[in-house]
C-alpha cells in the first residue's frame, strides 16, 4: 500500500467513531457546521488567510510534537509524501472548499505550505528541571509532573507571553488555550497497573480525584490572568467568563479519553487529532458545549474501562 500511514489514521478514526456510537451524528454535524463555516469565510474573502494559517499552524504543531516521527522517517517508504498526505487528509474538507470561492488561490496556497511541514524532522529538545517539583505537585498528579519537566521551557514561555499581554484584547486567551492543548497532550501516555492501583480507591472516585486535582491547577495558574485581562478589557467580560470552564472541559475530555482506551503503559498518539479538533471547535460560540458533552460521554466509557483494571 503506497498511503500506509493515511490508511492508519483511516482506522483509527473508524475506531473511534465506531466507539462513539450515536454520537458520531452529533460530531458528524459538528463537522459539517464547521466546513459551512469556513466556506462562508473563504466566500466573504475576510478571514481567508486567517483560516489558513491556523490549519497550517495546527498541522506544524502535529509535526513538532508527533511521537513517531523517528519510525515513520526511518521505517516508511516515502515518508514525505506519507506525512504530507496526512495533512492533506486533515485539512481537505475545511480547505477545500476555497476552490468553489473567490478566494479559490487559499487552497494551493495551504498544499504549498504543507508540502513543507514534512521536511521539518526536528522536535523541541525536552529537558527534565525541577526534580523536586513533587514537593509542589502531588505525585498523584504524575502527568502534569512528568509533563513540566519535559516542557518548562516552552510553557513557560507561552505564560510568560500571556502575562506581558494580558492588557491585550484576544492574544493572552489565545496564548492561554494554546497552554491547555499543550497540557492536555500530558495525557497521551497511559501509566502502568501498578501506578494506577496505588490509589486504592474505587473507579469512580479515582477519575473524580484526578479530574478534581488537574481542574484546580488549570483554575489557579489562569484565573490571575483573566482577572487582569477583564479589568483592562471590560467589554470581554462574558467572553473571559466562560474561557476557564471551557478550558475545564477540554481538560476533563482529555483525562475521560484516556481512560476510555486506557491500556497499561500503551502510548494514545492516535487520540491526538481528535483532542485537537476538540480543542478548535471550543474556540466556536456555538460550539463550546461540544467538548462538555464529550467529557460526560467519554467519562461512562472510563469508568467501564477502568473496571476491567482497578476491579479485578
């Protein structure tokens, strides 16, 4: 097979929308509301480039932060092309739609920009700092530890940024979710039986206790910053408003996903571009109840996984 690395995301993706069940109609007309919307975008001729550029910054971030770069590189025929196929297939529906626009020039614009991503085989160089950092975050709360000694640098600077902007209007929120699709990437490693059952205490305590836990970190580092935002910007006082519980939501949708497939020490890189889509159709008005509903589906299906495992 030429596209083997495109037919696996095929699989994939059928597996979880085959786990969704009836759900799938309701992210199905997600979807399609999203497609409309970017149609409309490219036809007003606005936000066009804007559109673009995000779906190309979602696609450079895909390739930074990808786990299996290394295997695809080393071990794939035609890694460019298979790689660049992947971004092709993730963007198609959103962009494509440009073509039957005045704005038809965006969609060679975006394969252009893609057609180099591939190309770029280098990741972030992650540095473990602050081996104590247990002394400040319980050891129960092990992927944010692991995950800020890998990513200090970058997150924070993004704070850092979001701070020195806070009089800013949009950009400190921007920077802000960016954090939360970083912080919710934490969660793409499942930990061993062992780690899992030193809690001893019942499932649905111990997804309640992590939600709980990870909820109150994302409150504490991000409420000084809407806070301050909100008093230089009070005509965004709704909008700063709901900007925490959402960021809430992706992050209890991250937690209740891994659990849902948990599997002792398996690594979820495929839950990656589900996560993120959840993560772009939260910054949608109409849309913020999206990841809100994911969460209580995806929470049941935890629950019934983590039987299997903390039960037995």
């Amino acid at each position: 097979m030429i596209l083997t690395l495109l037919h696996i995301r095929v699989k994939q993706l059928q597996r979880e929308l085959r786990s969704l069940g009836l759900y799938t109609f309701l992210l199905s007309g997600v979807a399609f509301y999203l497609i409309f919307v970017s149609f409309r975008q490219f036809e007003e001729g606005v936000h066009s480039y804007s559109i673009i550029c995000l779906l190309a910054f979602i696609c450079v971030a895909l390739q930074v932060y990808r786990k299996d770069k290394l295997f695809i590189y080393k071990h794939i025929e035609n890694p460019y092309l298979q790689i660049f196929s992947e971004y092709i297939a993730l963007t198609f529906l959103f962009a494509v739609t440009a073509i039957f626009t005045r704005s038809w020039m965006y969609y060679p614009l975006l394969l252009a920009m893609l057609f180099f991503i591939p190309y770029f085989k280098n990741s972030f160089r992650k540095t473990a700092v602050f081996k104590n950092l247990s002394l400040v975050i319980p050891v129960a709360s092990f992927e944010w530890i692991s995950g800020f000694r890998k990513n200090f640098i970058f997150l924070s600077g993004l704070y850092l940024l979001a701070i020195a902007f806070c009089w800013f209007r949009i950009l400190p929120l921007f920077l802000l979710w960016f954090l939360t699709t970083t912080i919710i990437s934490f969660y793409n490693e499942c930990e061993s039986l062992q780690v899992l059952r030193e809690s001893g205490k019942p499932t649905g305590k111990y997804l309640l206790n992590k939600l709980i836990r990870s909820n109150l970190y994302i409150i504490i580092l991000y409420t000084p910053l809407i806070i301050i935002n909100t008093i230089l910007n009070t005509e965004f006082l709704l909008f700063n408003l709901l900007f925490i519980p959402v960021q809430l939501s992706l992050l209890c949708f991250a937690i209740c996903m891994k659990y849902s497939s948990y599997s002792p020490n398996k690594m979820q890189t495929g839950n990656s571009i589900l996560l993120i889509t959840i993560a772009l159709f939260s910054t949608l008005p109409y849309l913020l109840p999206v990841p809100i509903i994911l969460s209580f589906i995806y929470f049941y299906k935890a629950r019934n996984n983590l039987n299997y495992y903390l039960n037995d």
